[in-house]
C-alpha cells in the first residue's frame, strides 16, 4: 500500500494557517465562556439562597453566625428547659433516667407537643411543665417563608449545667417546597423516601397501650374480684356477668393505670425494669402497638396420700396487641408436662378420649402419655377484636368463655377446654347483650365417627338489662345440635334475636338441646353485692306441682353474695355461693347433645346431681395476695358396682334414656358422697404487666363414697405446691 507524506514546506504552510484560525476565534471564544461561567455562576447562587433552610431563632441566637445557629437553637432550648425544670426525685444518683419529647416549633414559632415518654410519671409530668413554659419565638424558614419544624430529643435527667440533648431527629416539612420539589424531581423523591422509609418508622411510643385499648383481660379469679368491686358500686350502669372483659370497658370503671403506676418497683437497669414492671417486648408507633411475654407454670408438689411428687412445667409466650383504632388480638401459645395428685390424674384419665391417648386436663385440653403417669398437654388460645363502631365488638377466636357473677356458673364456664368462636357484642343504654356462635367436640370412643372426633354446635344468646342503679336481670338461651346429616352449621339459629325452643322443635327435639334460663344480681350497697342463676333444661309443671321427683324437672340454681372491703378491710372480698343442681340436668337422650366439650362440662365442673356450698376469701396488698376457700357439698354418683349400671343422673354423658326411675328422683341419688375441699395460696406478684407470680399453697380434699369404683374412691388428700407462674388461666383443683 502506498503512502503520501506531506513536505516539510507543506507542512509548515498548515501550520501558519491553523495559528490564524485560532488567533481569530480564541478571542470569542473566551468572550463567550466567560458570559456562560458568568450566568452559570448567578444561577448556582439564586438556586443555593432559594434552599436556605433556617432553624427557629431565640432571642439570644439573632446575631449569631448562620453556620452556627443551629448548635445556639439546642443550647439555649436546653438552657431554658433546665431553668424551669424541677427534679422530682431527690439526691438522684441515676445515669440511666430521661425524657424523650417529640415536638414541632411551628409557622408562628409556638412550641407544640406531640408526645412525651418518661419511665417514672412524676418526672414526665415535670417535664412537661418546663415544656409548657417556652415562650414563642422567631419561627423556622424555607427559602425565607415561615414554615415548621419536628425535633425528637431525648434529655438525661435530672438535668444539668453542662447536659445536652440526644438528637433523635429534626425534620421540616413546607407544603410549598414538597410541591416544588416533586415538580423537579420526582423519580429523585421517590428514591429518597424508599431509603428512608424504614429509618423513619417508629416503635419506641409504647406508653402502656395495652391499658387502654379493647384487648382481652386474661381469665382470672385473684384478678377480676377487684375490678367488680368497682363495677359493682351503685348507679354504675356496668355489666359483669359477661367475662372475659377488655382493658378498655374495665378501664370505665377502675383505674387501671394507676393500680399499674402503684405497684411500680424503681428499677434503674433495663433487666430489672423488665423482670419487675414491664413486658418483656414492647412495641408502639402513631397507629399500632403489640407486646410480648414469655412465661412459665412451674410447680412443684407433694401428694401426701399417695406419697408422690407432683410438678407441672409449662412454657409460653403471651401476645397482646392492637392495629388502629379498631382491632385489637391476643394469642398465648403453651407447652406443658404434668404430672398431679392422684385423685387429680384419675380426673384427666377418667376423661381419655378416642385414639390412644391417655386423658384430657380439664380447662386445658387433650393430653399425651409423658411416661411415668406424666401428661404432656399443649394449650392454644387466640383471638381478633374489630370495633366497627362505640356500641358494637366482632371477636373471632379459640378460647374460653364465662357468665355469671359467682365463682361458679351454671350457664358457662371456663372449666371446658379452649374452643373456636365467633362473639357478637352489643352495648348501649342499659343494654349489654352478646351472642355466641361456637364449634364442639365430643371425643368419646363410642361416638367416633370414620375415625374423627363428632362434632357438634352451640349458638348462645345472653341479655343483661340494668333495670335501675341496683338491679340487674339477664336472659339466656342456648341450643346445641350435632353435625348429622352432613348438617354443618345450621343457619336456623344463626340469628342473634330469636327463641331457640321453637326452631329446635321445627329441626327435630332429637336434632337439638334448648337450655334457657335467668340471671340476677342485686347491689344492697357499694360493697356487697348478691346475685343467683336459675337454668331449666327441661320442664314439667305438673311434676313440679305435684313434687312427684321427675327426671324432665331438669334445672339448676345458684344464689350467692360478695363482700367487698369486707370488716372494714381494704381489698379484702368474702363471699358465699350456693350451687344445686338436680339428677339429668345438661345430659340428653341423644348423648351427643349434652352440655359438654370433649368430656368436659361446659357449666359446673361437678355435672349434675349435687348440692355445693363455696366460702371464699381474697386479700390484695399491694404486689401480695391470699386465698381462703372451703367447699362443702354431697355429690350422687353412679354405683357401677354389684351389677347396678344404671344412670342416676351425675354424670352428663350419659343417656337419660338409662336412667334409674321416671319418678321419684332426688339430689345426690344414686352412690351418694359428702365432699369437701379446702385450699389456702398466698403469693407475690413479681411482675404486674405479665402477671408473673410466686406463690405458695396446700389443698386438702376428702370424700366417702358409699361405693368405690373407676369413677369415684373414698379417701383424704393433702396436695401441697409451691410455684411461679404466669396467671392467664384459672386452674380449678376442686372436683
């Protein structure tokens, strides 16, 4: 290939020629750079004076430096707040005590709270006061507009002259530069608030949420007495026989916030504020709040009868929470091993369910063989609460239900195993009525169907009417039905207001089990109160008449009085409770349609056929507590000896259809037994938000049969526990 080379001579005639060139055009060149250096650079200072953000201005900051006007803002803010705050916690040693304030100084340069957090109310309530005192000053600015400005600071206290704040954050927000800036850059916006997002959430408000919201108060007795005590005064238009109640509804009535402050321990590490006065988790932000708690139901015992060592040991973790203004949920999750006294165990074994294994733990549910008469039994409860408006609460759930104002209920109880739920309650006027649609089980062997336990339904309707400040009535009915038929969940009873005895008879009497029945309660003064149940299964007038002893005179009834500051003792309650229930009452001619979950009644632990008479005492001081309870009573068993099977009306799952005589039939009949059990506890309550408690107590329990047999023995049992446990459900020894 061939290649021109330009002369020497050529080559410096071009170069000649290019240096004219560039001599002519540098000068414009130049001219032109300068110009645009010139306007780029105006432009640039337009654009940084019109971001200018500027902190609010004391006083004492207006001639200072703009560069340092922020660090004036926070020194004469903490300067200020110092001069009016007060410690109220003399010779304060602690470095681990401070307030957190989140606040906004506004276009009018006023300082406005939006929220305070301290551990110790008295030192958030000074200083709020201090806050309270800050005069207005110049506002902040955005490009020389007022606009507003959010700061969160976190102040050590008690405060001092070299202290400083813990910035959180600042933040300013005008309506006018979002607008301008999303015009600019939008995509730049979007990608700035994804980043941001999750550092802005906020989790750390929890200020005792749970005290004031609609989520569910744990069943338990030691717990609910005091919270009657207050909704039984005279001219409360409360209601109480429907239990469990929210914080919330008890909050009305009791003062739920301050009995938590009263029991507070000073605790200055973050371990001992959560072993002694907080939840162990505890999350809140603007429009949420959920806390978490591990727990325990330790025990250990010594059956003196029997000569065995008794223990439950049970692990769980307790949820409580609330999303909005409407909806509230729980949940508890347990995981135990037992094993009890023996009159106890022959209780859980008695109850054996199809399938192998070896009993059902009343209130607790089915148990699997441990070894060694060791039950291993699991327990799961929770729950949805929607408030779709102040009168109305949806609750969807698996848990335990009780009615009534005694220590008993003849209506329904919590002695049954948790079970799935819908409850619909409405309360307004003088009015608290609830519906309750639930699903059962019945687990025996001879009713298991294609190798799965029968299921059956119950649709309860429960209406409390406080007929002046003293008085109140309620009704009640229920109705359970079996799945036959692939019938499933009739939609005959699902309506909330309506009377179950003639929709059970257009369904075939076979087909469901009307109960029905009155409650009252009678307020004599602001401290004691008496109240009674009646409940009819079945009824015949004319047998009644006649005292002619019907089996189909099949009723219960239940009179008792609470003493509230009994003797002029603060915090002590007394009461007295009578529970009779006549032979066949909550059993039925199709067994299926008794009043029980899996082998286990749905009202009085005892079933049928007895009268009880139950002396309890309860002292709160403080984080102490004590019980007293003696119960007396005569039980009629079955004989099941010498040949006699016959059903003498005690036990529910039996069929009435095998019972002794149509006639003649009397309380207690049949394998006749006195009854009596004696329980004192005393404990302390370590810690009031997760009820985690120490105690101690001794049982003592002794009947005599005329009879003894698999169901029933003659014999005296001392039971002695002691223990620490997590009270957030009744345990019920007293069968």
């Amino acid at each position: 290939m061939k290649v021109k080379v330009m002369s020497i001579h050529g080559f410096s005639l071009f170069k000649q020629l290019l240096k004219k060139v560039y001599l002519r055009y540098t000068l414009n060149i130049m001219k032109s750079l300068h110009l645009l250096l010139f306007l780029i650079f105006s432009t640039t200072s337009l654009m940084a004076q019109s971001d200018i953000e500027k902190f609010p201005v004391f006083d004492e900051c207006k001639d200072v430096k703009p560069d340092i006007l922020e660090d004036c803002f926070y020194e004469q803010l903490y300067s200020k707040l110092k001069a009016n705050y007060q410690h109220p916690i003399e010779n304060d040693e602690s470095t681990d005590r401070s307030v957190t304030l989140r606040f906004e100084v506004d276009r009018d340069g006023k300082f406005v709270l939006i929220r305070a957090d301290a551990f110790e109310a008295k030192v958030k309530e000074e200083m709020l006061k201090s806050f309270g005192l800050l005069s207005q000053i110049e506002p902040p600015t955005f490009n020389a507009s007022p606009t507003y400005m959010q700061f969160i600071l976190n102040i050590p206290v008690p405060m001092k002259d070299s202290g400083s704040f813990k910035i959180y954050s600042n933040s300013q927000v005008d309506d006018q530069k979002n607008q301008d800036a999303q015009n600019r850059k939008k995509d730049s916006i979007a990608f700035a608030k994804a980043n941001l997002e999750y550092s802005s959430i906020i989790s750390d408000q929890y200020d005792r949420n749970q005290l004031k919201s609609d989520a569910i108060i744990p069943l338990s007795y030691q717990r609910y007495h005091r919270y009657e005590a207050a909704m039984n005064r005279i001219g409360n238009n409360a209601h109480t026989a429907v239990k469990p109640y929210s914080f919330n509804y008890v909050d009305q009535y009791f003062d739920l916030e301050a009995e938590r402050e009263a029991m507070l321990l000073d605790r200055e590490t973050w371990l001992g504020r959560k072993w002694s006065n907080e939840h162990f988790f505890e999350v809140a932000g603007e429009n949420y709040w959920f806390v978490v708690d591990p727990g325990v139901d330790l025990q250990l015992g010594r059956d003196s009868r029997e000569e065995i060592t008794t223990y439950n040991n049970t692990r769980l973790v307790n949820v409580s929470g609330g999303i909005g203004s409407q909806i509230t949920f729980g949940a508890s999750v347990q995981e135990s091993q037992a094993r009890f006294s023996g009159y106890f165990a022959r209780e859980v074994s008695s109850r054996a369910p199809d399938g192998g294994n070896p009993g059902i733990v009343p209130g607790r549910g089915i148990a699997e063989d441990g070894g060694e008469n060791i039950f291993d039994y699991p327990v799961a409860t929770g729950y949805v609460n929607y408030k779709p408006s102040k009168y109305f609460d949806l609750q969807l759930g698996h848990g335990q239900h009780f009615i009534g104002d005694g220590y008993r209920s003849l209506v329904l109880s919590d002695n049954s195993q948790p079970f799935p739920y819908f409850k619909l309650n409405a309360k307004f006027w003088k009015l608290d009525y609830t519906v309750l649609y639930t699903s059962l089980r019945d687990v025996r062997p001879e009713v298991t169907a294609d190798d799965s336990f029968r299921t059956k339904y119950m649709t309860h309707h429960y209406l409390s009417y406080n007929v002046s400040r003293r008085l109140n009535l309620g009704f009640f009915e229920s109705v359970l039905w079996q799945d036959d038929n692939q019938r499933g969940f009739d939609f005959n009873y699902l309506n909330p207001v309506i009377f179950y005895q003639s929709i059970e008879l257009q369904t075939g009497s076979r087909g469901g089990n009307a109960l029905l029945g009155f409650t009252a309660k009678y307020k004599f003064t602001d401290a004691i109160t008496g109240y009674g149940q009646l409940t009819i299964d079945e009824f015949s007038g004319a047998s009644v008449v006649n005292g002619d002893g019907s089996y189909q005179n099949k009723s219960a009834y239940q009179l008792g009085v609470k003493w509230q500051n009994a003797f002029k003792v603060p915090n002590l309650m007394m009461q007295l409770e009578y529970n009779r229930v006549r032979p066949y009452t909550y059993s039925h001619n199709t067994v299926v349609l008794n009043y029980g979950n899996s082998n286990q009644a749905l009202a009085h632990p005892w079933g049928a056929n007895f009268y009880e008479a139950i002396l309890i005492g309860r002292y709160t001081k403080d984080r102490w507590y004590g019980i007293a309870k003696a119960i007396y009573g005569e039980r009629g068993y079955d004989v099941l000896a010498n040949g006699n099977n016959a059903f003498y009306g005690g036990d529910i799952y039996r069929s009435e259809d095998s019972r002794i005589s149509d006639n003649g039939n009397e309380l207690a009949q049949g394998n006749t037994s006195n009854f009596f059990y004696g329980h004192l506890e005393a404990g302390y309550i370590i810690n009031p938000a997760s009820r985690l408690k120490v105690f101690g107590q001794v049982i003592y329990r002794s009947q005599n049969p005329q009879f003894n047999n698999s169901v029933v023995q003659g014999e005296s049992t001392t039971w002695l526990n002691v223990g620490l446990r997590t009270d957030i459900m009744n345990w019920s020894f007293d069968r």
